[in-house]
C-alpha cells in the first residue's frame, strides 16, 4: 500500500500537538489552586477505556460479546515545582484533608467534601481554542511521587501526582 501524502496532510491538517492543552484542576481541601496547577504541569498521562467481555456458551460453542466498561489505571500528571514545594504541599494539605495520619482524623464528612473533577483540554495549535474535551469524574489524590536529589543534576525539581477517578468522558 503507498502513501499518499497530499491526502494524508489534507486529512491530519495540522494535527494535534501533544504539548498544547491546559489542565483544569479544582483542588478541595488547602489543596492548589488551578493557576499554579496549570502554570507548574510538565505532563500529563491521560488513561485508556476498554470493553471487557462476556463468553457466551451454547451447545459448545462460545460467542464472545461485550461487556462492561472498564476505565483503565490512573490519571497521573507530572509537576515542576517551586523552591518553597508549595505545590507539592498542597497537594499533600489535600491528602491530609482526606486522611489526617498524624492526628488521627478525616476532616472529609463525605466523598463529595475531598473529590473534585479534572478537565484536560487540547488546544488548537493555530488560536489555542479548545478543540477537545477529556473530564475525568470523581478524582483525588491516590498518591504523590517521591523527589530525588542529585549532585550530578542541575534540571528542575519534578514529582508526580496519581489520581483515582470513577470515569471519564470524550466532549
């Protein structure tokens, strides 16, 4: 089969450019807030969705259909961070409002208090208008990377933050 590269640009266009989207996070509890959030992400791993499946069985055969939806792993989202790590304790301020370890308390009465929803938007690589949509539901922190120090690096400071979500949806 050849290429055929006029088509080929005709229909990609532009294309998506996979370092143009902004990320819409509404922490709760002291967590950050979404102009820190969206100036200080490096990346963004955005999880798959997948059908599983159902064997049926008659007379010794076996037809396979589709099942439920599953929402695969997590939503993890990389961040450089200050001098200060404040973004970094404020997303550990939210996970002590979840679970408070050292005084033995939750400060959350309910899912609703702690969970919020996260936007990813791609962006237009022309105009950065928002092209498509990704919410993921239901999201809190699940767990926040560890950082590593090094004399033989001079690069930014960097962790990562794993969210649990209940589902995402495609606008």
């Amino acid at each position: 089969m050849s290429i055929n590269i006029k088509k080929l640009k005709g229909t990609l266009g532009i294309g998506a450019r996979n370092n143009n989207y902004r990320v819409i996070l509404n922490s709760k509890g002291s967590g950050p807030d979404n102009e820190t959030v969206d100036t200080l992400i490096k990346s963004i791993s955005l999880p798959g969705v997948s059908t599983n499946d159902i064997d049926l069985h008659f007379q010794g055969k076996k037809l396979t259909i589709a099942g439920d939806t599953s929402f695969d792993g997590t939503l993890n989202i990389t961040f450089y961070d200050t001098e200060e790590h404040s973004l970094k304790k404020s997303f550990m301020n939210w996970m002590v409002f979840i679970d408070d370890v050292k005084n033995n308390k939750r400060d959350a009465n309910n899912a609703s208090e702690y969970m919020t929803n996260i936007v990813v938007k791609q962006l237009s690589s022309v105009n950065d208008s928002e092209k498509v949509t990704y919410t993921y539901y239901n999201c809190y922190p699940k767990s926040v990377s560890e950082l590593s120090y090094s004399n033989e690096s001079t690069e930014l400071m960097e962790f990562s933050i794993e969210f649990n979500y209940s589902h995402w949806v495609l606008g």
